[in-house]
C-alpha cells in the first residue's frame, strides 16, 4: 500500500532505473533518474545520499528531487546502501576505513558518480553532491576526500569530516558531544557548501551543522582569502521561521551557505509527506539546493586533490 502511494505521486517524465557499479572495494547498487530529452556535454549531474532507514525511492519521493530534474534538466543518482553494510541502512560515516578517498563507501560512491558521467557525456564542472542525515555526513566526506569530482555539496541534518572514528563517537556527535578528529588536516579546496538543519533536531545535535559551516568556510577562506558574512531572518510559506547565514567574495555567488530551520526536527525542510524524514512546512530545501549548486558554474577555481 505504502509503495503504491509512492508511485502514484512520482509521475515523472523521464525514466527511474536500477543499475550496479563494482570495484576493487565491493559493489553497490544505485538507481538513477534521467529526465526525458536530457543529455549531453551540458548536462550537471546530482547525486543523492539517503538516510538511514530510506531506500533511494523514499528519498526520491520525499525531496522531490525528480521533478526539479525534470524543471531544470539534469540527471540525479541514488546510490542504495546495503542491509548487509549496515543493518539500518545508514552510510558507514564514522568508520575510518569510510572517511579515505581511496577505500570503502567514498570510492564507491565516487566510482558511480564517475562511471554516470561518462556514460551520460556530464560536464565535469557540474557535478554535485547532498545527503540527509547519514547521507549528510557522507556527503561531507566526498567533498573533502573528492574535490576534483564535485563542484558543490549539499548537507541536510548531516555531521562534519571526522566527527567520529567509530560507533560510541558517532553516537557521542550526532548528541553534539562530539568533535572533529581530523578535520583540520584536511586539504584547503573551494567546494562550495549549503547546510540545511533543524534547531530542535534530536537526532543529530544542531551543533554540527555549525561545524559544516565552520569547516567549509576554513577550507575555503585557506584556499581564497577572507569571505563577506551576512544573515537575515525570514518565514517559509508553511510558517517555519528561518534564519540564513552567507559567505561570499565580492561579486560572486555564495560559496557557503547555513539555513537554519527553527523549530524543526530531524525532517528534510520542505519535503513531501509521502516520504520519510520530511518537514513541509519549512523552507524548500531541494529547490534552494539545486540553485545553489546551478549558480555555482565557474564562479570559483577548482583545486585538484594534492
């Protein structure tokens, strides 16, 4: 019954298949969207990391991120994490061996998003990544470990690179107890960021939203210089009050952005209640995300990983 509410709401134009990638690492399985008519050396290039307990057909629902392909043409990838990785579904991100560029879920991760950009002719300088939750943090990683490969990172109720090196520390940071254990080693690189979580999220503290924040602006500021810091207060057509936090160079798009939800819990902000982990009265966040990452087009240097 669930699944089929599901399908009736997801009536897209384009087609939602099921394909597989290996490598020396293992194997993963991944569904990818590809809007009817779209493709070609233009074409950007998002990829979608759920939470736990979320299937890549969940989160599709849930974000809506299928129809905003179809609005603005670009293919979404769904990469699906394993009961047999994890029993609850959930990105290995504390695991040690699942926070280096060349090993565990990052190289997976990253042999699919390379493996859908060929096959599809993708441009390079358009590829994207975001995560709820899990996923968040994962994505965090990917932008850290991978920063030749993605232009722009997208974190919902996610944790920052080296919260934790095992389950008790995972634990520990999602209540905010947490910190960063290798974090400040990583390479500087200009990966622009957008942070989305809820100020009364019990899940995964708040607090480490922040340090996302923290993190990417560090990262950059050692890459570019200083950044312009703004912030205003608004209210989301459902009624959330939101606050925004920007960090730009002069005469160029944001590079990092904070939206923090008051109120909300552990939801992606503006999703749909036919999905899991959704909050529809905040702020849209897949709509904000994807004009984030399309405004992000040659706006900053990319730096290889050294």
């Amino acid at each position: 019954m669930y699944f089929d509410r599901i399908r009736r709401a997801f009536a897209p134009a384009g087609r939602f298949v099921d394909r597989s990638y290996s490598n020396t690492v293992g194997n993963m399985s991944y569904k990818i969207y590809t809007p009817k008519g779209v493709g070609g050396k233009h074409t950007a290039l998002l990829v979608m990391l759920h939470g736990c307990r979320q299937t890549p057909e969940d989160f599709a629902v849930g974000t809506r991120m299928n129809q905003l392909a179809d609005e603005h043409g670009f293919l979404v990838v769904y990469p699906a994490q394993s009961s047999a990785a994890n029993p609850m579904n959930c990105w290995n991100w504390f695991a040690e061996k699942d926070q280096a560029r060349d090993g565990g879920e990052p190289s997976l991760i990253a042999g699919i998003t390379r493996q859908v950009a060929l096959d599809h002719r993708i441009d390079a300088r358009r590829i994207f990544v975001a995560g709820l939750s899990a996923g968040g943090a994962m994505a965090v990683i990917l932008a850290v470990t991978h920063p030749e490969l993605f232009a722009a990172v997208g974190v919902h109720s996610g944790l920052p690179y080296g919260a934790a090196h095992d389950s008790a520390s995972a634990v520990a940071a999602m209540r905010g107890n947490g910190g960063p254990q290798s974090g400040a080693s990583s390479p500087p690189s200009v990966t622009p960021t957008i942070v989305f979580h809820g100020d009364y999220d019990t899940t995964v503290d708040v607090s480490n939203g922040i340090a996302i924040v923290d993190q990417a602006v560090s990262r950059a500021e050692r890459a570019v210089g200083p950044m312009q810091k703004t912030s205003r207060e608004r209210m989301s057509p459902g009624g959330r009050v939101y606050t925004t936090t920007v960090y730009h160079r002069p005469d160029t798009p944001s590079l990092v952005e904070y939206w923090v939800v008051h109120g909300a819990g552990h939801a992606w902000s503006g999703g749909s209640p036919l999905g899991s982990f959704t909050d529809a009265t905040g702020p849209d966040a897949s709509a904000q995300m994807v004009r984030f990452f399309l405004a992000q087009r040659n706006a900053v240097p990319r730096l290889a990983y050294a």
